[in-house]
C-alpha cells in the first residue's frame, strides 16, 4: 500500500497535531487541515504568519515559516471527499460552508462545526 503524503504549512512546526489548538472558525469547521500540494502549503504559510501576529502568538517582526510534512497509510479509513484541483466545484464548497445552513450532505455543518470528525478535503 503506497504511502500518501499530505503538507500543512504554518508559522510553527507541528509534530503531533492537536485539535485543542485549532480554530473553530475555519472554513469546514475545526481542524488540522492538510494538502496534497506542498506549493498549496508554502502559499498558506504567509496566512499563518498574518494570523499568528494578529492573535498575539508571534512578535509583530515574525517572518519564519515551515512546511510541515505527514505520512498516512490508511487513508482509506476516513471519510473523504477529494477535490482533484482548486476549482469551481472546490470553490463552491469552500464559499457555502463559509456560509451557515447553506450546505446540506455529506459535510454539512452544525452549529458552524462540520458534522464529521475525519473529513479529507483536498
């Protein structure tokens, strides 16, 4: 069974995720949210930074960032939804779940919080 590879670019390194420490208020709900695309993960850095030195956690001067890269085998096991590329169709879904009551299915939220604890969206 291949090994897949999944990249999560932050102003931090994380070696164990924690969901203690994620946000509640990010576009699918809570979570540690991953890539298939480590160009994807770079770009994000940035927004990690901004966030991190608006929410105090980093000094104003901060500029150092990180690719945090994992390794899953059972992938399988979650429940997946996954969007070949950034388009239309993952744009849709991003900007309705930015949205209360505006998506029904699959990964509908509740409450502003993703009804589904192992959801891949990639």
């Amino acid at each position: 069974m291949a090994k897949t590879i999944l990249y999560h670019g932050s102003y931090c390194i994380v070696q164990k995720p924690s969901l203690s420490l994620c946000n509640m208020d990010k576009d699918f709900g809570q979570g540690f949210y991953l890539t298939t695309s480590r160009s994807q993960a770079e770009k994000f850095v940035s927004t990690s930074i901004k966030k991190a030195i608006a929410r105090k956690i980093v000094p104003s001067s901060y500029c150092r960032g990180f690719i945090n890269k994992f390794e899953f085998d059972n992938i399988e096991n979650l429940s997946c939804h996954i969007f070949q590329n950034a388009d239309a169709s993952w744009l849709h879904c991003v900007a309705a779940h930015r949205k209360r009551g505006c998506i029904k299915g699959e990964f509908e939220k509740t409450n502003g919080v993703s009804k589904h604890k192992r959801a891949l969206i990639v």
